[in-house]
C-alpha cells in the first residue's frame, strides 16, 4: 500500500503513538503541558512531511533544561518528547522505505542542568544526538555548521527575554527551515515599560530599538507588542510567514506566554494552524479542572461538581470572533489589491492571524462569495467547497 505524504491513515497512526506524559504530571504548570502537547504534534508532522522527501531533518533545542522533570525517564521534557516524537517519524517513514537520517542538537547554558541532559541522552544510538554547554546565542556558529544547511525547526524556550536576541541568532534564523520561539509574555510585561534599566535587553530581544511605541500604554497594548516582535522575526529571518499562538494561565484568563512561528512554506502555516486547533481544544478542557482546583484549595471546601459543568471560558469564543473578523478584514484587502488570487496564496496570507484555521476561512471564502463579493473560479462542476485550484476573484 502507498502513503502519501499527510496521508490520513498516517495521521491516525502517529495519533495512536502520542507518547507524552499525562495531564497528571503537569499538574500546577498545565501551561507546559500546552506547551509540549503543541510540539509534539507540530514536531511530528512537519519531521514527516521533511523526511518523506529529505535526506536529513533537524531538531535544535536552544534551552534544554531539564528544568522542574517530575519523572526520571524525563519524558515530560522539551528534549524527550522530541526524541520520541522523531523515533516514530522514523519508524513510520522505515515501514514507507524512507530512511531520512534525525539528528537532534541540544544546548544548555547552567551546567548542572547539562550534566543531567548529557547523561539523560548518552545512550541513544538510534536518533543522532548532540550536546552543547553554553549559552545558545554564544554556539549559534557551532548550531549552523552542525543544521548544516539542511532543514531544521529550532525551538526556542527560555526562562525569560534574554539570550535569544534576534540579531544575534539571525545566521540560524535565515537558514533552511523554521523556529518555534516561545515569548514569555507574562514575563516580559512585567518589565517593559518600566524604569529598571533594562532597555538595552529589550533592545536585543526585539532585534533593535523602535519597540517602545508598541509598549507604550493604550488599546491593544498586548497584540500591539506580540505584532511588532513578529514583524522584526520576518524582517530579521527572511521568513515568509511568522504568527503566533497563545497559551493562557492555567487559572485566570490571563496570556501567560505565546508561541511565534516563523516559516517559508505556505504548508507550515496550514499545519501550526491545524496543531493549534487541537491545542486550543485541549486548552479549553485542561483549564476548568485548574480553575476548579484552584479554588477548592483556596477556600478548602469541595465542590459538588465536576468543572465541565461550571466553568465556561467564554474569552477563547470572544477572541476567535475577533480575530475572524481580522480575517474578514483581510481577504477583502487582498481582493481589493490584486482583484483575483488562487485560493492557497489567500490561505497562507489569512491564517497568519490566530485561532483562524482552514475550515473557518473557506466559511468566509463562500460568505463573500454568497454576499456577491467574490467569484470562485475554476470550481469543479460537483465541487462544493473552495479548496486547491480555485481562484477568488473580485466582483468590482
């Protein structure tokens, strides 16, 4: 039997393999099971889709940790859940006849920590693994020759704003592949703006001054900064994509951190959108049972029942709504710019905005097209929905 690459019947291969912790080990830091639940189903997919046509595929992990591991195996770990992850591309890809060589590099800074990854990963032999001490803006010529220019998504995940400057990482950055950098919004909020001496960092950590009109107090203060961190990541790595997801406080509704993504392939948005959708739902159901928690260890009264019934998270609905009315925004934009464009060019360029995923655009796509805004043409005679092959084309 052939597979193509994104089969479904691989998908739900890989699905049935999903080797994470449970939610129970992340209890008090479901943030991070958020977290690694996005990087493993993103890892995943795009390893696969890389190794189906690739020789090489290439994981860096800039901050390795382990940091606060509550399992000895580490599996509830950035550096596991990757090794993991890639081990059953591998498998998957064998079964296929493709045999892409996996090489992971992963660097920490503390040394105690290094001594623990280093002994955490000596004895794998079947995915090539390296180890680096040091900071990861300091190894970023090391990084380069050891990606080799071959494709590597490297994760970004530190403790804070520094050591990640985007001018200093920048020859990693504008390399083959993509990056995942977690933006420690929480973190950050709490010192931008502030009198603390602390400009010059935020000066390396945007990539340069000319980020303290986004910080400045006002409407939208939040988007304003996490837009302008993603614009200078496409300006400074000469990615065609760049967006962002956010993962919120496990107990209040609250961002706690955002995951910006920078690509050059129309196929990547589509998938961190798809990931993300997934990621979102599983937001939506850990949180209750970390508000309800929360609570009963406050006032130490039990309660009669079970969260799902309670608790409602009515900002995640609020802020899809919005943000579909972004996309609303901008496919009219782009109509009235260039009058006619293939539906896969519209689709890369609408879901760089959050929480709008594939099957929420074509709604708006046929929306226009009902309304007299749009023509779709090159519809198949039996097609029903706008998909590949089809052109939007302005009315007026």
């Amino acid at each position: 039997m052939v597979f193509r690459c994104g089969d479904r019947r691989l998908e739900a291969w890989f699905v049935q393999r999903v080797t994470m912790r449970e939610l129970e080990y992340y209890r008090g830091r479901e943030q991070t099971y958020i977290k690694h639940f996005f990087l493993e189903r993103y890892l995943e997919k795009v390893a696969y889709h890389i190794g189906w046509v690739a020789k090489d595929f290439v994981y860096v992990d800039g901050f390795s940790g382990p940091w606060r591991a509550e399992h000895e195996s580490y599996d509830d770990t950035s550096f596991m859940i990757a090794i993991q992850a890639l081990r059953r591309v591998a498998s998957g890809l064998a079964e296929r006849d493709r045999r892409p060589r996996m090489r992971c590099l992963f660097i920490e800074r503390d040394p105690k920590a290094y001594d623990e990854l280093r002994r955490a990963v000596e004895g794998i032999s079947d995915i090539e693994v390296r180890t680096l001490c040091g900071s990861f803006e300091e190894q970023i010529p090391k990084i380069v020759d050891f990606v080799d220019n071959k494709f590597a998504l490297t994760f970004v995940d530190p403790t804070g704003w520094t050591g990640f400057g985007l001018r200093n990482i920048q020859p990693l950055l504008q390399g083959r592949g993509e990056v995942i950098i977690n933006f420690m919004f929480d973190h950050i909020n709490r010192f931008l703006g502030s009198q603390t001496g602390t400009e010059s960092s935020f000066d390396d950590l945007f990539g340069g001054p000319g980020w303290e009109s986004a910080v400045a107090p006002g409407p939208r203060r939040e988007q304003r900064i996490i837009d302008f961190y993603a614009s200078r990541l496409k300006e400074l790595g000469n990615f065609k994509h760049v967006t962002s997801t956010r993962v919120l406080k496990p107990t209040s509704d609250r961002s706690y951190f955002y995951l910006v993504y920078g690509t050059n392939h129309p196929k990547g948005i589509l998938e961190f959108r798809e990931v993300e959708r997934k990621a979102v739902s599983e937001q939506e159901r850990v949180r209750p049972d970390a508000k309800q928690t929360a609570r009963v260890e406050r006032t130490g009264q039990p309660e009669l029942f079970v969260a799902s019934d309670t608790d409602e998270d009515v900002s995640f609905h609020e802020e899809q709504e919005q943000r579909r009315d972004e996309a609303v925004a901008r496919l009219r934009s782009l109509l009235a710019s260039r009058k006619s464009i293939p539906y896969e060019d519209a689709r890369s360029q609408v879901l760089e905005i959050p929480l709008v995923w594939e099957g929420v655009f074509k709604d708006i796509v046929h929306e226009f097209a009902d309304r007299g805004e749009a023509k779709l043409l090159n519809m198949e005679p039996r097609q029903r929905r706008v998909g590949k092959g089809v052109t939007i084309a302005a009315t007026q």
